[in-house]
C-alpha cells in the first residue's frame, strides 16, 4: 500500500503529459474506456483498455498461463506481433530477451507483479527504449523512432473521486 501512495504523489493525470502519442492514448485509451458493471481488477482493466485503443492484429504473450482473457488473435512468434504483453508468471522469456527483441513497431505491454520496480527500471535504463508509461497496474514501453525519451508516470483514474486500488 506504502508503494501505491509513493506512485500516487509522484504521478499525474493528463494535465502532466507533453507527448501527443502518450496524451491521446491516456484521455481516449484509458479514461474514455467503457467500463463494465461488475469489478475488474486495475490490472485487467488496463491491459483491455490498452488492446481496445491499440488494436493489435496479434498479440504474443510471455506466459503460458496468461489470467486475462482478450478477444485478439495471439501469436507464437514475437516478431510477426503487434503488441507483446509480458507476465511474470510461467514465463517463456526474460525481461531483458523481450526488451532486446523489441522493434520500434511493436508495444509492450507489462503486467506488473512484485518484481514491478526492478523491470520499470531494466526498461528505464535500456538505450533503445525511448518511451515507459507506468500507471503502476500496467506499464507500457516503446521504442518509437518520433519518440524522445521520456518516463511518465500517471494514474489510471482523471479525478481523486474515481480513485479505485
């Protein structure tokens, strides 16, 4: 919980964000998502926002016991994807694999567990990763080419009264 309140001070919404890219995947991607009636776990709800606003063609995932349902095509071949979610979980790569193999077309998308600090930070610090959002319940990271570097970090909520853990 100590952790969440550190990201909350330290992180905005919209109104902090300088990149065009960043700031229409926030306001349309994440905030204008339609939420459904029943709870879903931040983390879920997050990586569903993300593939209804990017609309990957393929998805590969890193896990062979992927937990959330996604009604996308998925893929055995990292390259030929898209969108790259990566979960800690059973997993068939490393963090650093993944970052490595990454191309300036593709997103990927991270499902973040207790480790979530050290791999913000392997992305952070890779030279060919020009773009890491955390929202702390997911973080994406790109290597855009129209991209300068640059971490934000933002919450998933636009106002203090839609604030859900």
């Amino acid at each position: 919980m100590w952790e969440y309140l550190q990201f909350l001070w330290k992180s905005t919404n919209e109104h902090g964000v300088h990149s065009p890219f960043v700031f229409q995947f926030l306001t349309r991607g994440i905030y204008d998502f339609p939420l459904k009636k029943q709870y879903v776990h931040p983390r879920e709800r997050l990586l569903q926002s993300a593939v209804y606003y990017f609309q990957p063609k393929t998805i590969f995932t890193t896990s062979n016991s992927f937990p959330y349902k996604l009604n996308v095509l998925t893929s055995n071949d990292i390259l030929s994807s898209d969108f790259i979610i990566y979960y800690e979980e059973n997993n068939r790569l490393t963090i650093d694999e993944i970052l490595e193999q990454l191309t300036p077309h593709q997103l990927l998308w991270i499902v973040p567990t207790d480790n979530r600090k050290n791999i913000l930070s392997k992305a952070k610090k890779n030279p060919t990763i020009t773009l890491t959002v955390d929202f702390f319940h997911g973080i994406l990271v790109s290597k855009r080419t129209e991209q300068l570097k640059q971490t934000f970090y933002l919450r998933s909520f636009r106002y203090f009264g839609d604030f859900k853990i």
